[in-house]
C-alpha cells in the first residue's frame, strides 16, 4: 500500500509539491507519516519507520495495508510545514483525510468545532473536514461525510477514511476533480488519472456535489442528498504523457482549464472576512508602510507587466496613489528617480527573471521599499524583496502564461483595495461590494471557458491563416488586448500589434484592410461608446471585427463580424475575464496551425539572462 501510494504521488509530480504525506490502516492502527520537501523526503521518512522495523518497532506504514490515502501539497492556506501537509485528522485519530482546494468557511466551522473540545493541530482549512466528519460519526463514515460535505462551502475535493471501517474510502466533490479507477477486488480515487494509471483504465468520473463510496467489492456514487447514481465506467487510453496533461491534449489548455481553481486560491482566505481584505500574512510588508506610500511603481516583464498594467488602474482607481509602470528591461537602465516613501512592486510568476530582480535591486538600494508578487516560493524574488504577497496558481507548465496571470490580475485587486481600506479612499459598502465581485471571479472564469471554447474554435477556423493581427482596447481594456495579442504572436508565430484604440488613428490604421482580423476587447465600460466608434473605424477600412463583449451589451455585436460574451462582473474586475476567450483563441489559432504550443519556439519558460 505504502509504494502504491507513493507511485500514485510521483505521478502527480508535474504539479509541484512543497509537502507530501500518506496514511494507512494497518493491524487495526492508522498512522500519518508526513514530510517536509518532495517525495523523496517522504521516502526517507518512511524507511525510517523501516529501519525501526528491524529493531522491533513496527511503525504502522510499514505493516501490510489495504486502505491509504495520499497527498502531495503546494501551500496556499498555512506556511510550508509538516503539521500543514495532509494527510489531517481528527482530535482522536480516527478520521484521517486528504483535501484539495478551499474550504471557505473554514472560520467559522472551526470556532464551532473548538468550542465542541476539538484539538486542532494544523493552520489549513483542511483540518477542518476531517474535525466535521468525526463530529457527525455514528458507525457510517458515508454518511458522516453526506453530513459534513452539507456544511462546507467553497471549491474543493477530498477522501476520507476511518479507523472504525477500515475497509472504506469515502470521497466527495465541489468543484475540485475526483475521478474513480475500477479494479478486480480493489477500487481507486485521486485528482487526476495518471494517480492510478498503472492499476487500471476503467474510470468513472464523479460530478460536482457528489458523494463516491469505495469498497475493495465496489463503487457507490451518491448525490448530496443521498439519491443513488448510475455511473457508467468508462475506459481512458491515453499514456502516461497525456494523462499528466489531465486528458487535456496539451499543458496550456489544462492550465487555462485550471484558472477559476488558481483564482479560488489566491483570492479565499484574503477576502474570508467578506467586507475587505487580509493580507496581513507570513512575509507580507507591515501595513504601516502600506498605508503611507506616497507613489507606487511597477516593473515586470512580458504577461506580467500586463498584468501590472491592469493593477495600475485599480490602484489609482481605488487606492487613489500615483503608480508608474515600467518594463523591468527599460527601468534598470534610465537612471530612475526613486528612493524612500516609493513602494516599487515586481511582479514575476517564476520569481527568477533577470531583468525584473535588476529592477527591484536596484530600487531596494535606492532606498524604495520592494514588494515581490510571485507564485514561486523561495524564489530569487522573494529573497530580494522586503515584503512577498504571493499568487496561489500552482505550477505552470505552458510557456505561455495563463493561470499565472489571472492570478497576479487578482493579487493586484486584493492590494489594491486593501490599500484603499487603509488609506480610506473607498466607501466601505463599495469595498464589501467590490470583495463581493471578486469572490464571484472563480464561477464567471468557469462560465467563460465553458461559454467561449467552441466558439473561439469557429472562429479560429475563420483567421488561423492571417498573416497580422490587430489588437485594440481601452482602459483596463487596452491591457487585455497587449496580453491578448502577446498570447497570439508567442504560439502562433503571427506578426501582432496591440494598440489604445483612440491611438489607432494616429498610425496604426493604416496597417488595416480585408485580410486584417481586428480583435476588439469591449466589454462594459465607461469607454465602450468610444471603442466602438473605434470598431467603426476598423470595419470602414474592410478589417474583419473580433469583439470580446459583456453579455446583454446588445451594442456591440452589430458593430462585429464575429463576436463572444463573457459574464458581467464590476468593469474594473472584467479584464480577468475578458482575457480568458484572447487565450482560447490564441490556442485555437495556433493548434489549427499544427503548432507546439507548450513549448514555443525560441522561448523559455524562465528568462535568468539579460
Ligand atoms: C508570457 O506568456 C511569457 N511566458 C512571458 O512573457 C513571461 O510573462 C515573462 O517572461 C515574465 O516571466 P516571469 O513572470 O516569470 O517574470
């Protein structure tokens, strides 16, 4: 069981881990051996229990098992450590569970659950799932589950078992995927296919709000309420390659796939308190400094200055502090004037781009404070900075940069208005309106993707052969549409520009004619009146109108040729999902061109030279 569970864990090793664990039920004794590191620190603790074994002392793990479960954790609620990783349990070690995602309302389920008498030895949400189903125990671990799986919100999956029925595994999900893998005698339940490839290609794939049910006999997949489901078992026949790609035919797809997770992340434990945000976390910068910035400044590189480009208006917009941009490249170089009161950001998924590190070194020695919003723990950029805020988007694989981004577009929102609850800038009913708005991100980026694929195929279909793409937008629009043009040129290998569309007239019109598709980011806004005029423009010079509108803007479509509605959000808010149909058609394009889009030519996914 022990190497089962460990085989299982190396297959999802893709995903990057800064802590792993297993527990197993063995001799009528369960046990939870956790480790600090990658698998291998794992390994090493469990042949520790071998060794120990030779000299009489059988560690549980070690003892011939029939029922595990196994996790490996990238951190995002509760530092890096071993009471954090999983597998967590109940105060008397009976109930022990794995758990992916969030559980929002973690708090207030825990405050009750102390008061209850329950010991808590962990800082994760996930503790708490395990503290419920104890609670709810009487001799039937499904139904100890159905009872806790109806009081827990939030974006999540997980797979308990007990002591009391050693032969069970019980799991259940909400929105995190679960899928099952049947055997002879013996049943599987993990994240993602390649977990239990070697075992068995028959799967079942149980759906959101549902309830799995695994004896060594069978599978029993029921609804919340305890309806029973049929499920038929279907049969995968992928490889080992593929399955990693999580049935997705490449990296980038399953990572776009993955943003209202990466988002649900990076957003929940900030925004719990409902009416603001926390970020008064481990490494953040003391909020005194926050609080009295006099200018802000950004640098980044590629997607990432994009991104900043979108925290720019939300900081000027809601924190009301002067921000400047700058290509990280550019700004070591000018001599900037910048030094104490400055708060200078670098925002880098890797945390390892050379250019952005010079950047901030070079402001830390001027005596500005340096921020560092990352997705990379124990990056270079974390150790350089005086504060790290970081984004929760796991790894990345795909060159292009997707979740990453939607990510760092959310880490800007939370700074933004945490600051302007600090400096008082915004009325407090906006900001809890705001909060709001970004805890509903998650669900609008799931609508978008399901919305907005097939149709960026058929429109790919009409424009993989262009030779040059346009691309305009404006306000926290024209970012979206860089990023969007960016997303093309990188793994399509098509000629792009991205303009402001008022300065379309000023040159850049004159690229225009029939053969040029002019991608048109119009979604709500204060400016839409404008940028449609600037459609106008395009379709009167014979350019072919992509346009990216919020749904029931009916204004738009007429001034179109092909058009796709994403969900309204606040329209500060909407670049985040603006973006999402810029990415699927991007990739549509580049795949209709027979392209690698994991691994662009002439790329790389880190950039530590100059
Ligand atoms: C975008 O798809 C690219 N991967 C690239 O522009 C990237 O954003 C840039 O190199 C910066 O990387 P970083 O976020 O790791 O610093």
């Amino acid at each position: 069981m022990r190497e089962l569970l460990l085989a299982g864990l190396s297959k999802l090793e893709y995903r990057g881990y800064d802590s792993a664990g297993i527990s197993v039920i063995a001799d009528g004794q369960i046990e939870a051996v956790r480790a600090v590191g990658n698998l291998s620190a794992l390994e090493t603790k469990l042949s520790g229990a071998a060794a120990a074994r030779q000299n009489g002392a059988v560690a549980v793990a070690q003892k011939p098992a029939t029922t595990g479960i196994g996790h490996t954790r990238w951190a995002t609620h509760g530092r890096v450590s071993e009471e954090n990783a999983h597998p967590h349990f109940d105060s008397d070690d009976r109930v022990h569970v794995v758990v992916n995602g969030i559980v929002e309302n973690y708090m207030a389920l825990k405050e009750r659950l102390l008061g209850e008498g329950c010991v808590f030895t962990s800082e994760t949400d996930a503790e708490v799932i395990a503290h419920l189903i104890a609670a709810h125990y009487r001799d039937d671990l499904a139904e100890a589950v159905r009872l806790a799986f109806g009081e827990l919100e939030g974006h999540y999956a997980f797979v308990a078992m007990s002591l009391e029925q050693p032969d069970l595994l019980v799991g259940a999900r909400k929105e995190c995927p679960l899928i099952v893998g049947r055997g002879e005698g013996e049943q599987f339940v993990a994240s993602a296919v390649p977990a239990f490839l070697s075992e068995t290609r028959d799967v079942q794939y149980v759906e959101n709000g549902e309830i799995v049910v695994l004896r060594p006999e069978g599978v029993e997949i029921m609804t919340g309420d305890g309806a029973e489901v049929q499920r038929g078992v279907e049969q995968v026949d992928w490889d080992q390659e593929t399955a990693e790609k999580g049935g997705y035919d490449t990296f980038m797809l399953k990572e776009i796939h993955e943003q209202a997770d990466a988002v649900a992340d990076t957003i929940f434990d900030r925004t719990a308190r409902g009416d603001g945000v926390d970020l008064d976390e481990e490494g953040a910068l003391d909020e005194s400094i926050l609080k009295d910035v006099k200018r802000i400044v950004v640098v980044a590189c590629g997607t990432a200055y994009h991104a900043g480009l979108i925290g720019r208006y939300a900081l000027e917009e809601w924190a009301r502090v002067p921000v400047e941009m700058d290509i990280a490249s550019e700004y070591r170089y000018r001599n900037p004037v910048v030094g104490p009161g400055d708060l200078v950001i670098g925002v880098s998924q890797s945390g390892e781009t050379a250019d952005t590190l010079a950047a901030m070194r070079l402001a830390r020695e001027r005596g500005a404070t340096v921020l560092a919003i990352t997705n990379t723990r124990g990056s270079q950029a974390t150790r350089d900075a005086d504060g790290v805020l970081y984004t929760r988007a796991g790894l990345e694989i795909g060159v292009a940069a997707t979740k990453t981004f939607v990510c760092q577009v959310a880490v800007m929102y939370l700074l933004a208005l945490r600051l302007a609850e600090l400096r008082g800038t915004l009325e407090p009913a906006r900001i809890a309106e705001l909060v709001a708005e970004l805890k509903r991100l998650p669900h609008c980026i799931d609508e978008t993707i399901e919305r907005c694929e097939s149709q960026a195929e058929e429109i790919a279909k009409t424009c993989w052969d262009a030779e040059f793409f346009f691309y305009i937008g404006r306000h926290v629009g024209l970012p979206v549409a860089l990023e969007g043009a960016l997303k093309l040129k990188e793994i399509s290998y098509i000629s792009t520009d991205a303009y402001a569309a008022g300065e379309m007239k000023h040159g850049p019109i004159a690229l225009l004619d029939e053969a040029t598709p002019v991608v048109c980011v119009a979604t709500r806004s204060p400016v839409l009146d404008k940028l449609i005029s600037n459609m106008q423009e395009a379709r009167a010079r014979g350019a072919r109108v992509i346009a990216v509108a919020t749904e029931g803007d009916g204004e738009v479509e007429p001034h179109s040729d092909a058009s796709i509605a994403v969900p309204a959000t606040d329209w500060m808010l909407q670049p985040i999902i603006a973006v999402i149909p810029l990415q699927l058609l991007a990739y549509a394009v580049a795949r209709s061109r027979g392209l690698n889009v994991d691994q662009p030519r002439n790329l790389a996914k880190t950039v530590t030279v100059e």
